[in-house]
C-alpha cells in the first residue's frame, strides 16, 4: 500500500549548479552539484489556462552566480535537464514572493515543448493541495503527520531519484490565527535541504471525537531548520564568548497560500497570454 501516488514523487525535481572539477588525473570536467529541491507545480486559471511552475525556496536560487540546472523526469522514464539561468538572466527569471519573510521563488516553465505536450508530472492546485482554509476545516493539527520528499545532497548513493522522510505538525495554531506566515514541523532537515515539498499523511484511525484525513495532499514548501543555541558566557564581564549552534529538528514551513500568492503576483507582471 502506498500513502501517495507515484506522480508525487515523479513531480519533484532537483537543482543543481553546473560547475568545474578535477578528476584524479587533474583532467579538468563539469559536474552537477545538487544545491536544493524544487518541485513542478499546475496553477490552474478560471478561464481554463493552465501555467507549469516550478516553486523552490528563495535562498535558494537568489543572488546565484553559477549555471543551475533542474532535472525532471517525464513520463517516458527519461530525465530531462534544463538550464535555469547564468550570471546574466537570473534577475530576469525568478519572481520572489513580495513579503521578504515569505522564503518562495517561482518561474514559470509553460513554453517548454515537453511541458506544453503534458510529458510530466507536476501538482495540481484545485486537486493535489491543501490551503490553510482546508487545513482548518480537515482538522488538521498537531501530532499529525506529514511526508517529505527532497533530494540528497553530498551523499554517496545515486541522486537521481527523491528520497523519502517522514515527520508530524510539531505547531500551527499562530499559522492559522494568521500570527504567523509560517508553521513547524518536527523532521530531520539539514542545510542544503531546501525547496522540500511537505506533504499532509492520511491516516486509517482517529482519536476519540476527532475527524480522519485520508488524502494526501501538499500542504508546504520547507523554509529552513530551527537552530538550537548555547552561549558561553563570561562570569567576569557578562559577555558571550561564544555560541554552539545544533539542529533541533524543528523546520519552519511555507503554506501553500504563500505559494499561490507568489504565483499569482507573478502573473500580474506577466499575465498569460
């Protein structure tokens, strides 16, 4: 049994930069190094336009320098790798989400022949989504549980496919009291771990009184950990020597408002045609 649909995992693509190495014989070659996660992402129009997006974390591609790259796997089995931006255009191609806070970056993938011809997968917003009004309605809250999905960087094993995590809602009471543009959840994140889709885990069972979710729906895009700190502090003149810094496990995570926010204030400045 699987809590999730294969087209889940097939939307999520990776992004890497492109960039310069020495093999062992100090011949000099170009490798991809994997930098953050991404997924693709249907924003479905009223009038029945559709636009392909892909959706990643702002920290991510922002202020970029080197060639990035993103591969996606069509429905064919094949990998398909796309180059995002140089130094020159990365400007140009992402919009940012206008409340600096909100951690999401968009562009928009619809004049690509493979994309316009439906070869890949991606997430549905009327279908494959829960907005934070759903979320309330659903009873979705603390201790349930979520699925990630994101892709390895700097581990040894083969990085073409996304791997799998799984965590609960640690807090979203201040998210839905609107206190709060984000909520936690508890999941082993790591640097480098960005752009994560987040996704709500349907359950067969409930507590007394409560209600059961059994769909699995996106719920959030990763915004980044929760550090832990200690500080030393000096007993003589009360300054901080210095400060340990560890993970506490705690992620931060963008609602899907937020990412149809950004998408939508994207297409006022560049309105489908």
């Amino acid at each position: 049994m699987s809590f999730f649909p294969k087209e889940f995992l097939n939307s999520v693509v990776s992004i890497s930069q492109q960039i310069k190495t020495l093999d062992q014989e100090w011949t000099e070659k170009l490798i991809y190094n994997i930098i953050g996660t991404g997924f693709l992402f249907w924003k479905v129009q009223s009038d029945w336009k559709y636009s392909v997006y892909l959706v990643t974390n702002k920290h991510v591609v922002k202020n970029q320098t080197w060639e990035l790259y993103v591969s996606i796997r069509k429905k064919d089995g094949t990998f398909q790798k796309i180059k995002l931006l140089t130094s020159e255009n990365w400007k140009s191609l992402f919009f940012y989400h206008s409340k600096d806070a909100i951690d999401i970056a968009v562009t928009r993938f619809t004049n690509i022949w493979f994309i316009q011809e439906e070869q890949i997968y991606f997430f549905q917003s009327d279908k494959n989504t829960y907005s934070k009004s759903l979320l309330i309605s659903n009873n979705i809250g603390e201790w349930d549980g979520v699925f990630v999905f994101w892709y390895p960087a700097s581990l040894t094993w083969n990085s073409e496919f996304p791997v799998v995590r799984q965590g609960i809602i640690a807090q979203i009471k201040p998210y839905y009291e609107n206190s709060k543009t984000d909520y936690i959840i508890d999941a082993f994140t790591f640097p480098w771990n960005s752009g994560w889709p987040i996704f709500i885990k349907p359950e067969i069972y409930s507590v007394w009184k409560t209600s059961i979710n059994n769909e699995s729906r996106l719920i959030g895009i990763l915004k980044s950990y929760i550090p832990y700190r200690e500080s030393l502090q000096s007993t003589q003149t009360w300054n901080i020597l210095s400060i340990h810094e560890t993970n506490s496990w705690l992620t931060l995570v963008e609602g899907v408002d937020s990412i149809i926010e950004t998408i939508e204030q994207c297409e006022l400045i560049n309105p489908l045609i």
